[in-house]
C-alpha cells in the first residue's frame, strides 16, 4: 500500500491542531489516559499510523508495554481503573457511530461523568473526536504508520 499524498498540511490547519491539542492538554486528564483513548479509538478505525504514534506517545509519557498490549481487549483484564474503564467505553461508542449503533448511551455517559468534572470530559470528548479526525485522513490518504513521524 503506498500514500496517496506526499505534502505536508497546510500551515493554518496545522496551526489549529495545536492549538486543540494545547486546549485537550490543559483539559486536566492524565495524559495517558488521553493516550489509552487516542490508542482504542484507532484501534477500532485500523489506523496503523495513529495507532503507531499512540503506542509512542503513550510509552514516552510512562505507560507501561502490558497495560499497551492489552487495551484492545480492556474488558477482559484487570490492568485498567474504572476511571480509565469508563474513558475506554466512551472512547468506543463515540467512534462506532455507524449505521444503527447505539452511540453514547445514558448508562456510558453516567458512567464517565462519575469520574471526570466536565473541563476534563471535554477534553477526553476532543481527544476522542480529534483521533476520529486523523484516523479517517490517514485512512483516506493511506498514511503509513512509522513513515512521516
């Protein structure tokens, strides 16, 4: 599979992303829980560079290479908080948002906003939405993973 584009973004959009990342980051979430949403979300789209970058991202800020390996399969191990359990739950049903699914149900919403004020949901919403932004432009333009970052 070869990328479809080879430029580099426009300046102003890559302008605006940081300044979304900056606004995710003061959002007062640990990162790598934001970094263990990023990794589910592009898990689920099979977005091999964000899924690439995330794992990077996510060992550069301390988390550990067991708790990495297993958050495609979170429901199923005992490495994950309720706190992070509720962000990961979130994190899946506002990405699988396709033809009939359930999308954020009350129950998922209850759940998260039990362990976030809502500065911090806000945030984990944005990393959530950020991630779905890149998963399918990377999948539009067959962006390889480990080839650009």
């Amino acid at each position: 599979m070869e990328a479809r584009m080879k430029g580099a973004a426009n300046p102003d959009l890559i302008t605006a992303i940081q300044h979304l990342h900056k606004a995710i980051h003061a959002g007062g979430v640990d990162p790598r829980l934001l970094e263990l949403v990023h990794l589910r979300a592009s898990q689920i789209n099979g977005c091999s560079p964000c899924v690439f970058a995330g794992v990077e991202s996510a060992k550069k800020a301390g988390e550990t290479e067991q708790r990495l390996h297993h958050v495609v399969a979170w429901r199923e191990t005992p490495f994950f908080t309720d706190e992070e359990r509720a962000a990961l739950e979130l994190a899946e049903a506002a990405t699988r948002i396709q033809d009939g699914a359930a999308g954020v149900t009350d129950e998922i919403w209850d759940a998260v906003a039990d362990h976030f004020t809502e500065e911090q949901l806000s945030a984990i919403i944005l990393e959530i939405a950020m991630t779905n932004f890149f998963n399918r432009i990377n999948r539009t333009t067959r962006e390889q993973a480990g080839k650009t970052w």
